[in-house]
C-alpha cells in the first residue's frame, strides 16, 4: 500500500486556491496535459480560483483536452443540473479550452458503446495525467458507489439513495437527481498517472478515515488509490476531523 501526501488548510478557501495552482502548475509544465475533471460542490470553488489565474495570464488550455468523471443518464440535454451544464457554467465557457476538447461519459443513444469511446478516447490521447476526485460521503469517487470492482471501466451505475440524497439540492425545487449515471470505473481512475483527490468540510471526515486510514476495501472506492503511486489528497482541518 502506499500512503498519500495530505496537504492540510485551515479554510475551504485554501484549498481551493491550492488546488487551483497545482492544475495551472500541471497545464504549465506540459500545455497538451490530459485532465481528468470533477463536478460537485467542492469544485465550485477550485474552479473559480482556476479562471482567476487564467485570467492573470501565462496560462492557457488551448492544447488540454478533459475527460469528466461522469454524467447522469436521462436529464433533457441542457439541464442545469446535468454535469455537462455545470462544466460549461463553473469553467468551460471562462476559458480558452475549444469547444470539442471538454468531453463528458455520453448518455445518449447506444451507452454501452459510448463507454467503451470514451475508454479509447482516454487511451487515444495516452491516459489522463492529472485526474481530479471530490469524495462521496459514503467514500464514492466519481459515481463509484461501495461494491464497485477495483478494476471497472467506463460504465452505467445505479447511485445509491443516499447519493440521490446528497445531490438533491443540487437540482431545481422539487427534483430530484435520476437513478443512474455513467461513470468512469475505479480502474479507468487508477490508470491516471497523477490523481489529486480533494475533500471539504467534516461531513466528509469519516469517508477519508476510511478511504486512507483503514486496509482498502470495496465497501469504500476511495480506498482503492491506497494501490495508486501518486495521490495528493487536499482537505481541509474539517474533513480531518478537526485533528
Ligand atoms: C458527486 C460526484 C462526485 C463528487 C461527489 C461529492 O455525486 N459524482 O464526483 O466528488 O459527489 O460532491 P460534493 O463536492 O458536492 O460533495
């Protein structure tokens, strides 16, 4: 097993900020950098600091092309809670990334063969070198819910009632999320040369306990990157349990 690198901040802010540097620092050092991208709350933030820096200068993503971890199945195209709508809102229209160079897991037509695309479209352009992860409270990484194999692919998932419920408030009044999603599987995510997992606040304490302090197991995705190389796990005192 090996142990990640935490890097600890006192405010949700410093995370952030420090997120963003470490993917402007990534884009710099090799501008065709293949990134693995994030949705959910936690990256609302990161996202900000991130155009903030594009828009200091010396920073552009012209040459980068992104792979989403994931995209709810069955939302009409344009739903502001699709993950797609939350990409174009909190970074892909800020910045100079084209237009065809921001992919999300296809959930339209023939699934199962859009999965196996965006597995060879990720293979295509020599794997992800940097992928960013937020964590589920119930220790999900991407929509990895507890029981998914080590060594799963690109794939339709059923999410788990306490996801749908986590994720609620992020639809309109009176929605709720759909029951399945396409997700990037664990092992597409351990196939990253570099993975950066970032966690917020204390109602994300006990997934990180268990993802990094227990042996690994199925009952916590998270705790599959135990057999990566190269995690950086970004939190704050919160999410380490105020330790
Ligand atoms: C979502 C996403 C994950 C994300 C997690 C935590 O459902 N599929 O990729 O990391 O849940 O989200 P949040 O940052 O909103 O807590």
């Amino acid at each position: 097993m090996n142990t990640p690198e935490f890097r600890v901040f006192g405010t949700a802010q410093a995370v952030a900020s420090a997120v963003a540097q470490h993917i402007a620092g990534a884009v710099q050092a090799n501008p065709a950098a293949t990134l693995g991208l994030a949705t959910g709350k936690t990256f609302i933030s990161i996202y900000a600091e991130l155009i903030a820096l594009y828009r200091q200068g010396g920073l552009s993503f012209a040459e980068v092309e992104s792979f989403n971890l994931d995209e709810y199945i069955g939302l009409p195209a344009g739903h502001p809670a699709s993950f797609r709508s939350y990409m174009e809102e909190h970074l892909f229209s800020q910045i100079d990334l084209p237009a065809q160079s921001g992919h999300l897991p296809g959930v339209e037509g023939d699934i199962e063969q859009a999965c196996r695309d965006y597995e060879a479209a990720i293979a295509a352009r020599g794997g992800i070198d940097l992928q960013l992860l937020g964590i589920g409270q119930n220790g999900h990484i991407g929509f990895n819910e507890p029981g998914s194999p080590f060594d799963s692919h690109t794939r339709i998932v059923d999410l788990t009632p306490s996801t749908i419920a986590a994720n609620t408030s992020d639809f309109p009044e009176g929605e709720v999320p759909p029951p399945q999603a396409v997700t990037m599987g664990v092992g597409t995510i351990m196939q990253a040369k570099e993975i950066v997992l970032v966690a917020i606040g204390a109602n994300k304490a006990e997934a990180l306990d268990k993802a990094f302090r227990a042996e690994p197991s199925l009952d916590c995705p998270a705790s599959a990157l135990h057999n990566h190389p190269h995690v950086i796990v970004y939190c704050d005192e919160a999410a380490m349990g105020g330790k």
